[in-house]
C-alpha cells in the first residue's frame, strides 16, 4: 500500500468515532486511518443497540449529528419499540424507544467506506507502536515505517495508546469507572423480539445490569456489563452470565434451550470523560475519552458525535482556523452535560446496587419517563432528590 509520508490529520482507530472523524476530517484535509484490525468491526466488542434519528436528537439536542446516523437498512439486525427494566424482584416497568439493533460489522464497514469516499486513507492490519510528536511508527501487513502528521486523533479505544503518549490520563486511573461487557450471541431463544430487555440484580450481575436484546429470527445478544469491584471473590464475569442465562427466574425461561454462536467481550469506561481531551497536536475521543452515556454503557451516539467534532476540529487546526485545543469546549458544548450527569447518576446508583431491596424500591418510585430520561444521561428534579435521599439511608 502506497502511504504518502505526511498527513494533515492521522487517526489510530476505525470503530465509529475514528471513522466519524476520518469521514469529517477528509473533507477539507489530508488524513489516514490507521486500524491493527485485519478485517473492520471483527472482533465484534458491542451489543449493537442504538436508537433511531429522531431519538438520538433528543438525546443530544445541542448536538450537530453525523449524517453517517443514517445508515443503510443492511446494518440493522432487527428493529425494537421498547426498553424493560426487570428489577431484582422481577416487576418490570417499560418506555418506548425506537431502536435498530446493528451488525456492527457491516455498521463499521459502512462507516469506514464513507471515510474513504471523503477522501481518507485507510490502513487496515497496523498498529501504531509509537507516537513522538507529529512522527507515528507503524508496523503491520504493509510494512513498517514513519508517518508524520501535523494534527493526531486517539479513536483508540479505553487503553489508548495516543491518550498515553500525550499524557493523557486513561481509564486504568479509575478503577470504579471500569466496566466489563461480556456477552453470547444466542440462537433458538423465545423472546419479545419487541423490547430490549435490562435486569438488575446482586446475585446475577452486581454493579451492573443484564441484557437481553433481540437479533431478530429468535436469536438474541445476551449479555452484561459488571465491574470487578463488586463481584463476589472467585466468581469470574462468564460465570455470572452463565448464572443469569441459567438460573435467573425470568431470563433462564427465555433462554432455555438456546445454542451459543459467539461470544463478545469489551471494557467499558463508565467513569466519564476524561480530565483532558487534547494536548499539543493530539485530540482523543469515543472510549478513549470515556465519550459514552455511563448509566446504560452506550457509547455509539456520543463517540459518532465527538468523532465529529475532532474530525471538524482538526481540519479546522490544520487549516488555521482555530487552534487543537478548541476541540475541549467544542464536543463539551455539545455532549458534555449528558456525559457528566450519566456519570452522576451512576455513582448515585451505584449504592444501590448493593442492595437488592434497596434497587427494587428505587425502581417502583421512578416513572417509566423518568427511567428513560435517566437512560439519556438527564436527572430530573425529582430523581434526583429521590436518589439523594435513598443515598442518604445508605449512609
């Protein structure tokens, strides 16, 4: 593969942020993507579920969404109305939302191809091993040599080696904010093929919840996403998803007699956005910069938009039009309150959690409208004061 030996803005990372920010970037800049996968969206990492145009508008209404949101009918799985939350009693309580669930293969490869038809370079099967001011060595399927690029974006992921590089701080700094997704593609499952479906529950999935999102054609992901912190000593995060798949009074009914046909693993970084997000010429974004909505894991919308904006911003830098650290308080106007607030509601929530009763009456007192809005990284005034005092019996 031909490489010219400098770019206007290099781009570790392909998922949906750093693609978003190549498809940008391109339009007005020289840019190479640089991905160690030998194939785009494999290994899988994420459930895939994401809400539709209009839904996503309202989650982020200060946001300029990408026009890669809408996506082609060929990366959908299956469509969903509903979201249910099952407490650990097993009530459920349900809001609407108008879902795709995504083959991310195909979603990323989408992504990817739009990078390219704006203008970017794409370098599949490399990895970056280096990063020293504009100069980048990379080594994979095409060789090994020296990329300079004036402006850099971390897509990388949550142990980013860009953020690294820039001295940037990670995930590894927070282990609270740590989460673990670990889930089966299941075939042969008896389903509401209608409502994603979100269980909460010590025994089954503590510091977290369980998931049950439909494929379509009686097959599902079913997963969770749990933190090491409060899991029980010995027990590993399969055997907790073997536990619910199994043994939880709902769920095994569902699932019984279901055939595994892959399994996905990722970290989460639930923590919320990092301190800083740019230094020098690097800007980092997506789950490298901990740009996802902490109270569900979803990270799809958010890294999409501050891909975005990096992408905008660094041709912006390159071009003399405003300066590499503007990309802080651009994406912060735009996703910031929702990051922050989902990160607040976590913590509020995370005590209960530790309580199955405590969980169970926390659920019973909120509306379903007040669930969805918690789900959007927002806190109405009467949730939050609802949490506040339930923390405070806590102690």
């Amino acid at each position: 593969m031909n490489l010219d030996p400098h770019y206007d803005v290099a781009i570790i990372g392909a998922g949906p942020s750093g693609a978003t920010a190549a498809r940008y970037a391109a339009e007005d800049a020289s840019v190479l993507v640089i991905e160690k996968k030998k194939v785009i969206g494999v290994p899988v990492q994420c459930a895939g579920f994401l809400p539709k145009y209009d839904e996503l508008a309202e989650l982020m209404p200060d946001s300029d969404l990408p026009d890669t949101f809408r996506y082609p009918d060929s990366c959908v799985y299956a469509e969903t109305k509903y979201q249910r939350f099952i407490a650990p009693t097993g009530d459920s309580k349900q809001f609407d939302v108008d879902a795709n669930v995504l083959d991310r293969k195909r979603f990323d490869l989408y992504l990817a191809e739009k990078a390219v038809e704006a203008g970017a370079d794409l370098c599949i099967g490399t990895r970056a091993s280096a990063i020293d001011g504009m100069s980048i060595e990379i080594s994979g399927m095409w060789g090994s040599r020296t990329i300079r690029a004036d402006v850099i974006i971390g897509a990388d992921g949550p142990s980013s080696l860009v953020a690294r590089s820039a001295g940037l701080s990670t995930i590894e700094d927070d282990p609270m904010g740590v989460a673990h997704a670990v889930a089966y593609d299941m075939t042969g499952v008896t389903i509401d093929e209608d409502a994603v479906e979100m269980y909460f529950g010590r025994n089954f999935v503590p510091g977290g919840y369980a998931w049950i999102i439909p494929h379509g054609d009686c097959s599902a992901n079913v997963g969770m996403g749990i933190r090491s912190a409060m899991c029980e000593p010995g027990v590993t995060f399969r055997d907790y998803l073997h536990r619910f798949i199994n043994e939880h009074p709902i769920a095994s009914g569902k699932l019984k007699g279901g055939e595994v046909t892959s399994f996905i693993a990722g970290i989460v970084p639930v923590g919320g956005a990092r301190q800083k997000t740019c230094a020098g010429n690097v800007m980092i974004a997506g789950d490298a910069a901990g740009h996802l909505i902490a109270t569900n894991g979803g990270g799809i919308p958010t890294a999409m938009v501050a891909g975005k904006i990096a992408g905008e911003t660094a041709a912006d830098a390159v071009n003399g039009r405003c300066a590499v650290e503007d990309y802080e308080s651009r994406w912060k106007s735009e996703i910031g309150m929702q990051i922050g607030t989902s990160v607040y509601v976590r913590k509020l929530m995370d005590g209960m959690m530790r309580s199955d009763p405590m969980m169970t009456a926390v659920m019973n007192m909120i509306s379903p409208a007040h669930m969805k809005a918690i789900q959007r990284g927002q806190l109405p005034d009467a949730v939050k004061r609802l949490l506040k005092g339930m923390q405070k019996r806590i102690g």
